[in-house]
C-alpha cells in the first residue's frame, strides 16, 4: 500500500541470528544384540516373527491405505475479475496522488497484450452487501462511509484529512464494495469448485482498513471480508491469509489477531519501526494474542534492496513449514506489487518473475484453491509485469527463470531467525530448528540497494520475455516401455529392484487417467557414444558383453560391484532406460512438452 515515507527512530531490536537446518548426527541402533526384555512365551514369539516377515512394500501399502489420490476431483480454470466502475474514484484536489486510476488501466492492458486475459474465465463484479461488510466493519463506519456519496468536494477532504493517507471521492464508496464483491465472487467460484483459482483486479486497495476506520489508501478490508465469508457461507474453518505488499497489512492482522481459524502472514517493509506505518505491531514479535497466539506471522525487513531470494528464502523456510502444519482449506493473498523491482515506494529488488514462484508455492496448498486480490504497486509497469507473472502461473504455465545466482542477504537471513524464533515453541515445524551464527558466507551477501533505471528496465524487459515465451501444446510427456522388464534378478525373487516397480506405476496412472492427460513418446536406445558422455568405453564394452554370459559368470560379476545384479537384458534394459531418459530430456528442451515422465 502506499503512504507517507517519514522516517521515526527506531527502538531497540534483539540479537540477530539466522536459520541453518539441524546437521546434529542421529543415535545409531545396533543391528544386533540381546533385547532387554526377552519374549515370554511361543505366541508372542510368532508375532515377533510375523512382524520381521512383513515386507517393507507390504508396511508402505498399509501406511498408504487411508491415501486417496481421487477424492478431489480436478478443477480447471482461473476466474478473472475485472470491472472499470473501480476505476472512476481519484483524487479530486491532488492530480498526483499515487494510488490512481491509472494502475488498473496498466494491468488491464499489460495482460490483454500477453493475452492472458483471453485465457481467463471472466468472471462479473459485484458489490458486497452492507451486511458482507459488517463481517468484519462496524455499523457506524459502514454508515459513515456510505454517507460520502452525497458529500461534496471540500467535506470529503475534510473527512479524508481525519485518516491516515487516504482521499475520498463520490465513488469511493461504490468502488469499494465493488472491489470486496468481487473477491466474494471468486470464492463462491472457485469454493463451487467452477474455477481452481483466481484473480481480483480491484481498487482501492484494502488490507490497511480497521474495523472502523480508512487507512492507507483502504476503506474496506476485502481479504478480510472474503475470509469471514468463506467461513460463514461455504464452512471453511481455516483461511491462510498471505501478504507480499512491501506496506504491512496491520489492518487485517488487527481484525484476526484474537482468531486461530485464520493465519496471517505478512512479509514488509519495516527498517526497525522507521517504515510506514511505523507500528511496534509489524515487527515479528507480534504472534497473535490470547486464542489467536501464533496465528500472526510478520517477517520485517529492515533494508530495502531485497532479492528474489530474500523472499524465497522466507517462503520456503518459514511460510510454507507452517502452512503445512496448519493446513488451509482456502488461500487469499494481499497481492501488492510495490515489492517489485522499481517501486518508488517500496525500493525493493525483486523481479517480476519473483511472485510468478510466490504464486506457484502457494499453489500446493488447500488442494490449489488460492485466490490473489491486487493491492498495492506504484511503479506502473512493475505492477503490471508482476500481476501478469503471478496470472500466468495460476493459469498452469511454467514457472519463469530466474537470475542466478540465488543468494540472500545476511539482513533478510536476520530478519527470518528473528521470526523463527519468535515462534520456536508455537509451532512444531520449529522446535527442532538449529537457528544458530555460522552461515556459510558464500551463499550470503550484504544486499544492495543501488538501482540504476537502465538496470530496472532490463529486469522488466526480461521478465517481459518470460510471460511471452511460447508455451507448448502438450504439458507433460511420457515414455514407458515394457522391454526394461527384462532387467530382473535371476536368484532373488523379493529383490527390491524388480520389474514389477515400473509396470505398477504405469498401471496406477492408467488407473488415475494421468496416462490419457500426457503425450506419449517411445522409448529409443542409448547410443555407444551417447554413453561414453558418462562412461568409459571399457566400462560399456564389459557390460555389453554380459548378453552372452552365463548365469554362474552373471552372478560372479555381480558380486564385484556394489548392490548390482546382471542378467542376459541387463545392459538392454539400461541402454533402453537411458535413451528413454534422452527422449524425455530432448522432448523438454525443444518446446515439445513442459515437463517429463520416465518409468
């Protein structure tokens, strides 16, 4: 979102450390020994032997029995909401007021120009009813706000000039009951299962808006709303709510900080308290309070210039441990784009193809039903680029490259300890973390802030490159030939690496219908000098000699390596296996398909 930038001294802040993964060695049990208490009697010595018996493929089936890989039915589709009534409201007594118009236009046509929009289910606007308002607005502010359609233009400054960075127009209402209807509209669709996913292209913006009071540019607080919706029209009773706007949300987090059915997260701008809206509430010691204790997760960054990686990093290390412990059943996100590269506001270095992998993580969670709703983004091309990025990936299209190498700063690795240990004992994930000093230095860096206009448009540029990629007609590729069977162990019937591994997988798909979805190649065999890439050519002439071997020399030579046995189609089946491999390697690298299955 977007306000006044002033700086305010800052406060104390606690010692600093950052996150590494618990490398302690594990107590080794000893494979052989006297037990401390020996069985007492013939029966429960049967049991112990039936138990040792027990395969380890027999344990995986009874630990998969409650497993059912087809009970959801699969979803298709991205609903798109977009209505140019959002757009009438803007400043009337500042023509330069950075939350405008303007910014709607910018994404609207950005994604006509990728033709993204085409690909969408177009989803109708609606306004929220009073009543949708009052889940989560007082009667009076709601009452109050409705009131300022007949004001005129000196009593809506004035009333504006009561709130922190907000202005008032005659639509300003409207506008906004429009923006939370249309969030409600994509949770009806995509909860009604007619849509997977979604996005709202609305303003103003809203997670900045109190129960009763504007804020921020917000008048009504849509994500909040949509979560309470959800919860009392469809039953959902656990919401994730995720918010990447460079501005922290303290609006949301004030309306759910007493509530466990809903997790909000939020990852901001804070430099100590000295960033808008310079709140002690948006440092990352703020985890909930009474019932709602834990449920608040704020990542602070205290410098601008953070990376790809600096929000990778705090996705996959704390959002989605804790995402995964809490397990949504819905996923909103406060999708700001003033985190992207070139934001004047939030001086942040993340490209556009950033959010594109935000979205795609996200997209695992609550069997993918995530709707993204814009809010803020003053750079009118980042906000753009971003928003198309992030609609790509819920339209099912691959995920963009990103430049490398992936390197977070020490502040954002400070900034992640500091959460992390915030909630040590509230969440399980946590608990067994080492969050210790030691960090290699080769994969930190000190960030960096510097940013030259040259420097901002080639990452746009590029990121513009990536949304226009072609993408192919076929999104996954298999090869799959019976022949490998014929690599099977010819003295050990139970042998783990037995042929029947490949024919079960196949067969399971076919059973899922994944086979019919998938474009098939044939498997082919690896040429002599495809293997010499890898492998001495003594190697490959000692294998491909084993054709004509007998079982007892088989078996000997089987001995003199590793965990390896050999029959007559062994080094057929593996030079069928590798050119397999070739095929679905050359299918991925000429467009054909996006991604490859081997079995």
């Amino acid at each position: 979102m977007a306000s006044p930038q002033e700086r305010k001294p800052a406060g104390a802040r606690g010692p600093s450390r950052s996150p590494a993964v618990n490398t302690s060695p594990v107590k080794k049990t000893s494979r052989k020994g006297k037990s401390s208490s020996s069985p007492h009697n013939l029966q429960e010595l049967k049991k112990k032997g039936h138990r040792a018996r027990k395969t380890p493929e027999r344990e995986l089936c009874e630990q998969l029995e409650g497993l059912d890989l087809t009970s959801e039915s699969t979803v298709e589709g991205t609903g798109l909401v977009y209505d140019e009534l959002m757009a009438e409201p803007c400043c009337l007594w500042d023509d330069g007021f950075p939350e405008c118009p303007a910014r709607l236009f910018a994404v609207r046509d950005k994604m006509n120009e990728y033709g993204l929009m085409a690909r969408c289910m177009l989803v109708p606007a609606r306004e929220a009813s009073e009543d949708e308002l009052l889940l989560v607005h007082s009667p009076h502010y709601v009452e109050l706000m409705k009131s300022t359609q007949n004001m005129n233009t000196e009593d809506l400054k004035a009333l504006s000039d009561q709130y922190d960075s907000v202005f008032l127009h005659p639509k300003s209402y409207l506008a906004s009951c429009m923006a939370v209807g249309s969030v409600l509209q994509l949770v009806d669709k995509v909860l009604h299962a007619e849509v997977r996913n979604g996005l709202a292209i609305v303003r103003p913006p809203g997670h900045h808006a109190h129960s009763d009071q504007m804020n921020g540019y917000c008048m009504f607080n849509q994500l909040a709303v949509a979560a309470r919706y959800a919860q009392r029209s469809h039953g959902i009773k656990r919401v994730l709510i995720v918010d990447w706007d460079v501005h922290h949300g303290q609006g949301t987090q004030f309306l759910f900080e007493h509530d466990s059915s809903v997790l909000y997260f939020s990852i901001h701008r804070y430099e100590n308290g000295s960033f808008w809206p310079h709140l002690t509430e948006s440092s990352c010691t703020a985890v909930g309070k009474d019932r709602g204790v834990r449920y608040n997760i704020n990542v602070p960054w205290n410098k601008t210039g953070m990376t790809d990686a600096d929000y990778i990093m705090a996705f996959l290390h704390l959002l989605l441990p804790v995402a995964y412990e809490f397990q949504p059943q819905l996923v909103l996100v406060a999708a700001g784009y003033d985190s992207v590269v070139g934001d004047p506001k939030g001086e942040m270095l993340a490209s556009p193809s950033c959010f594109a992998h935000l979205t795609h993580l996200l997209m695992a969670l609550a069997h993918g039903r995530l709707i993204l709703s814009l809010e803020g983004g003053y750079n009118l091309r980042s906000l753009a680029e971003g928003a198309c990025a992030s609609l790509k990936i819920l339209l099912g299209d691959p995920c963009p490259n990103l430049p490398s190498p992936l390197s977070p700063c020490k502040s954002a690795l400070d900034s992640i300890s500091d959460t992390i240990l915030a909630h040590r004992t509230l969440w399980r994930i946590f608990q067994d973390l080492d969050v210790r000093e030691d960090v290699d230095p080769a994969v930190v860096t000190e960030g960096d802030a510097a940013v030259t206009d040259n420097a901002v448009m080639e990452i746009l540029h590029a990121s513009q490159q990536e949304v226009m990629r072609p993408i192919p007609e076929q999104r996954t590729g298999l090869v799959y030939d019976e022949r490998m069977m014929e690599h099977y162990n010819m003295w050990d019937g139970h042998h783990p690496e037995a042929p029947q591994r490949i024919s079960l997988i196949f067969q399971r798909h076919k059973e899922m219908g994944l086979v019919s979805r998938c474009t098939h190649f044939p498997g082919r065999v690896a040429a002599q000098t495809e293997l010499q890439l890898c492998h001495s050519l003594g190697h490959i002439q000692k294998m491909e000699a084993t054709a004509h071997m007998k079982p007892r020399d088989l078996h000997r030579l089987g001995s003199e390596y590793n965990s390896i046995y050999i029959n007559t189609k062994s080094y057929s089946s593996a030079c069928l296996a590798t050119g397999s491999t070739f095929s679905a390697v050359e299918a991925v690298l000429s467009g054909t398909v996006s991604l490859p299955l081997r079995f």
